[in-house]
C-alpha cells in the first residue's frame, strides 16, 4: 500500500470514529435533558397523558346561578347533596366496579333528591304533570339506552339501563316504556311522588308570566330561579373505571311548563348522552333544543378522534363555540379515556363536582 493510499485510509477511518463520537454524544445529551426538564412543556403533555386509574365527574344542571340569588343554607345544602353523590360513585370505582355501576348510582343520589330536576325534584309539565327523561351509554360497546316521557318510573336512569342491557332497542317513550319498567321489575311510584310545592308553584308563576310576557315591569322570572332556568336543569354523570372503560348517563325532568310531550336532549344519544372509549364519555345539561341540533355530546367526541383535539380543547370548542353561535346556553361535563375531566358551561353557573382516583374532591357551583 502506498503513503498515499495509507493516509486515505486512515482520514475514513478518523471521519468514522469522530461521527461515532459526535453520534453518542448527542444521544447522551438528549437523555440527560428529558432527564432534567420536569417542568417543560414536553413533559408536561407527557404527565397529563397517563392514565389515572380511575376518574367521575357529575353535574346538577346550569343556568342562572348567581351567589347573590343564592342562601347560604341552600348553598350548602346542594354541596352536601352533590359530594354525597359523586362519593357513591368513587366507592364503586375505588372498589373495581364498573363505570356503568358509577354513573347509575351516582345518578339515583340526585334523581332522590328535590334539589334537582330530575327523578323527585322534576320540574312540572304545562298540565302541571311531570314527564321525565333519561339515558345511558357504554363507552366499551357503544350499547345505549334511553327512557322519555315516563310519568310513574322512580328512578329513570335505571329504566334506561335496563333498556340498554335487557331489550333490543335504544330508546322506549311513555306508557310503552312504563310497562317494560313494570315487567323489570322497577319501583313504580304513584305521580304524586314527584310533586314539590317549589316546582309547582314555578309552573304556576311560568304560565302566569306567559299571561303578561309583554310587561316589563314584572320581576317573576328574576325572583323565581326555577323560571330563570326552565329551560335547564338535569342531572347527569361520566366516569372511568380501572378497566379503562367509559360511560356516561343523564336524567332529567325536561323544561318547567313544556307542553305537547316535549323531550329535550338528555334522552337523545349523541346530544345529552355520549361515551366511547376511544375518546370520552359527556353529559350535557342545558337548552336541550340546541343540544340536539349541534349532536353536542358526539361532537366532543369527533373533534377528539378526527381532529386531534384534547378534552378540554373540543369542549371549550363545542360549548363556548358552536353552541353559543347556535344560540344555545349550557354546559358539559366530560371524562376522557386517560382520566382527564371537563367541566365546561357558557351560562353563569353549573352545580358540578368531580374526584380523582387520589380521592381528591373538588366541588363548583358558580362560574370561578
């Protein structure tokens, strides 16, 4: 071999050892820095990704909730009531029960109570009757249920259960579905179970307020909060259970004087009701009209699984968005695939509580 063929040989050679060198150098580099950087931005994402072990939000319906209209013994008294809820729900989840066990519990805690707009505190019907509503869905199968216009089933959430796991069908309506609540076996209540003095006396003063609609000088709607929000109210829960299944349910008494067997959207799979696992699992509560028209529920969904958009991102988007160009005024509550939960509203207030698997409690009414 000649000089000049040595020193050839020998520059490929160091070119080789040095790219090596520079190789290993920047991969040690690169290590040390994700290693050293717990609070940038690409570790941040990386920590809000894992997934919790379990999660479950809750709402009690949104409207027009303003602390100066508020008592403080009924303030606390919805408080009690909401983290009395969502409690049952976690001891389902904490103890490897399902999300669907979750959310249909959670939800009977507040169908029993008068607070809420739903099951024993259903706001009245034009006819000062009360029709009420409910679903359910299984984020695992995409198996739905869902009951409307029942007016002697107890405890709704419970009727739409059992129509998603013992029928074939999604929706029952009426007395066709009271029947089959009768035959599961569902405590039947006489209607006057569901009567309150306070949703009766809202009704009242609604259609009284319909007499003289073009008076300005009345105040009804502005003293009586149950006419401030007929068109809101409901109850509804999203859960994650350690399975890493979803499920999402909503019970409601529909809108204070609706009339001509209204239903609004808390019945409507896609619009009150919506849960997949590749995504997330929604509750809405609102104008139920608009609702519908804008498929809210499924639409958080979409926007997550077409475009990419985090939980809080498609329901910032949806609700302060699209709903509010619609005309519509509500809110969401919403637990994704990795735990993560929304708790978004465009109106001045939603009763809503939420824990994580760490047993963190964290309980709203206003907006703050």
């Amino acid at each position: 071999m000649t000089t000049i063929q040595s020193f050839k040989v020998m520059k490929k050679i160091i070119y080789l050892f040095t790219f090596i060198i520079a190789f290993a150098n920047c991969k040690e580099g690169g290590e040390h820095h994700r290693s050293e950087s717990d609070s940038d931005s690409e570790y941040a994402l990386n920590q809000t990704d894992e997934k919790a072990e379990f999660s479950i939000v809750i709402h009690g319906g949104a409207g027009t909730i303003l602390k100066k209209n508020m008592t403080p013994e009924r303030e606390a008294a919805y408080k009690q009531k909401l983290e009395e809820a969502i409690r049952v729900g976690y001891e389902v989840l904490k103890n490897g029960g399902t999300s669907l066990d979750a959310v249909t519990k959670t939800i009977n805690v507040m169908e029993d109570s008068p607070l809420f707009n739903a099951g024993k505190g259903a706001v009245f019907t034009n006819a000062e009757t009360n029709e009420l509503d409910a679903s359910i869905m299984d984020g695992k199968t995409l198996n739905a249920g869902a009951s409307a216009g029942t007016t002697n089933v107890r405890n709704p959430i419970d009727l739409a259960r059992a129509v998603m796991d013992n029928s074939p069908h999604v929706m029952m309506a009426g007395s066709g579905a009271e029947t089959f609540a009768k035959e599961q076996g569902l405590p039947i209540v006489d209607p006057s179970y569901f009567h309150t003095d306070r949703r009766l006396n809202s009704v009242r003063n609604a259609k009284e307020k319909e007499k003289i609609e073009l008076d300005h000088d009345d105040k009804s709607a502005f003293y009586d909060e149950d006419i401030q929000n007929y068109k809101y109210g409901t109850v509804g829960c999203a859960a994650l259970d350690k399975n890493g299944n979803l499920a999402a349910g909503t019970s409601t008494g529909g809108m204070t004087n609706k009339r001509w067997g209204r239903i609004g959207d808390a019945p409507i799979i896609g619009a009150g009701t919506y849960a997949n696992n590749a995504t997330c699992a929604v509750s809405s509560t609102g104008w139920g009209e608009y609702f519908i028209r804008g498929m809210v529920a499924y639409d958080i969904s979409a926007l997550m699984e077409y475009k990419g958009l985090s939980l809080q991102e498609a329901s910032k988007e949806v609700i302060q968005n699209k709903l509010t160009k619609l005309g519509g005024t509500g809110g969401i509550v919403a637990v994704d695939h990795n735990g993560n939960v929304a708790m978004e509203f465009n109106t001045s207030g939603m009763y809503r509580a939420t824990m994580n698997d760490k047993g963190k409690l964290t309980i709203g009414i206003y907006k703050e």
